[in-house]
C-alpha cells in the first residue's frame, strides 16, 4: 500500500483541487469569452446556425437568450465541469475556501501560523483562509456555527487505544462528528483526521493513519490478544472498562 507521506500527499492534492477550481475556473471563462466574441460564434446560436436555423427566424433569437444566460452563469458553469472531471463534490460552496486546523494549541498554533504565511504570498483567487482550534475543548464552540458546505478540516487524532488517550480521542472524535454532521442540501464540510488508531469516523470524508515503531503498551497488548482491532474510541472505552 502507500506510505503515509504518499497518503498525505494524495490528500493534499485533493484539497488543492479545491482552492484552485477558481482561477482555473476564470481562465476557462477567459477562453470561452474571447474564443465566441472574437470568432462572432456563441455556442448555442453558432451550433443553431450550422444545423441550418435562418438568423432571420424569430426561434433565433431564443438561441441568443441562451447564450447570454451562459455567458451569466459562465463561472458556476465552469466550477462544475471542473468538479465533474475531478469527480469531486458538486454541491460545495463556489467561494474561497476555509481550512480549520483541530489539534492541541501548540500543534493547531503552529500549522496554522505556518500555513497562513504560505497562503500569505498566493495570489488572491487561489488563497485560504485558516483558522486553529482545540477539538478537545474550544473547537465546537468557536467553529461549528461557521460550517458551511465545503469548508476543509484537518484534524488530529490521539491514539485512543492507549487506555490514558481513550476518553481524549473521544471527545476529539465528537468535535468532529458535530462538525461533519451540520449539513446544508445535503452536504457539509470535508474532514481529515490523522492519528495511529486505524478507524475510520463513518462522518470524516477521509482519514490517514499513522504507522508506529514503538513497544506496545499493556492495554494495546491485551486489545491484540483480545483480536479487538479497528474499534473506534468509545467501543475501546467499553473494552477498558471489562478488562477492569
């Protein structure tokens, strides 16, 4: 399978589909404009024309009306053709994105100080907006009212199978549960979680796990033995909790 860094980097690219569906969009609105105006073919009245419909016909000038509702709608036209093709979701809102990093201060602080100064030197219509908080604390109640459809969250995971992070991972989980479940015609915000236990919230659209090198602690022992794998924190919960 892919490595971790393969993994975040596909992920990576997915989200920058997303930040640069925009100016990729405005150049094919650029393209369509000065390739119909300048060649005096608009699409619905150029196709209307070959297929033999007189420019005298009153059934003419509904071809026209057409074509000035495409050239209207020519960038949400262009957004979704892109979306299309990259066979990602149509229904995300069509503005500049929003990214809400969700780990411990020092680490969500930190990404997002040095994410914000990346974006800081993008050009506009390909720039974020980046905002950090606590998903075990904070993040419910300062983001959740903002989610809207679209909006990307990263968020980092403790590994809930070390009987001291369970109730930690928990909460976490929850945050992002919340996040992921505020929908608007049917879709909601995109989250990535990152962390060692390999359980995938049925809410997060994607989720990568991180492999460990370190000696097993006795509850993820007893977990092995147990053949209890791939359970999320509040099943772990239940189990810690019988082993006692």
């Amino acid at each position: 399978g892919a490595t971790t860094s393969q993994q975040l980097r596909e992920k990576g690219a997915h989200w920058a589909k997303h930040v640069l569906e925009n100016p990729i969009a405005w150049i094919l609105s650029f393209l369509y404009v000065m390739g119909t105006v300048v060649s005096g073919y608009p699409l619905v009245s150029g196709v209307a024309t070959a297929a033999g419909l007189e420019t005298e016909s009153e059934y003419f000038y509904m071809t026209r009306v057409f074509d000035g509702l495409i050239y209207v709608f020519l960038p949400q036209i262009c957004v979704l053709l892109i979306r299309l093709v990259q066979r990602r979701p149509l229904l995300h809102r069509m503005v500049g994105r929003a990214i809400v990093i969700g780990d411990c201060p020092w680490v969500a602080q930190t990404a997002e100080a040095f994410l914000s100064k990346i974006f800081a030197c993008s050009y506009s219509a390909a720039s974020v907006h980046v905002y950090s908080g606590n998903p075990a604390d904070h993040l419910v109640h300062r983001m959740t009212h903002r989610v809207v459809r679209g909006a990307l969250l990263a968020c980092g995971r403790p590994d809930g199978r070390l009987s001291a992070l369970t109730s930690l991972e928990s909460s976490v989980c929850l945050s992002v549960n919340q996040a992921s479940s505020i929908q608007s015609i049917g879709s909601t915000c995109e989250s990535l979680t990152i962390g060692h236990n390999p359980f995938k919230l049925p809410l997060s659209a994607h989720a990568v796990f991180l492999k460990g090198n370190r000696p097993q602690y006795l509850c993820e022992k007893a977990l092995e033995e147990a053949g209890k794998k791939n359970m999320s924190s509040n099943a772990l919960l239940g189990e810690f909790s019988n082993m006692v």
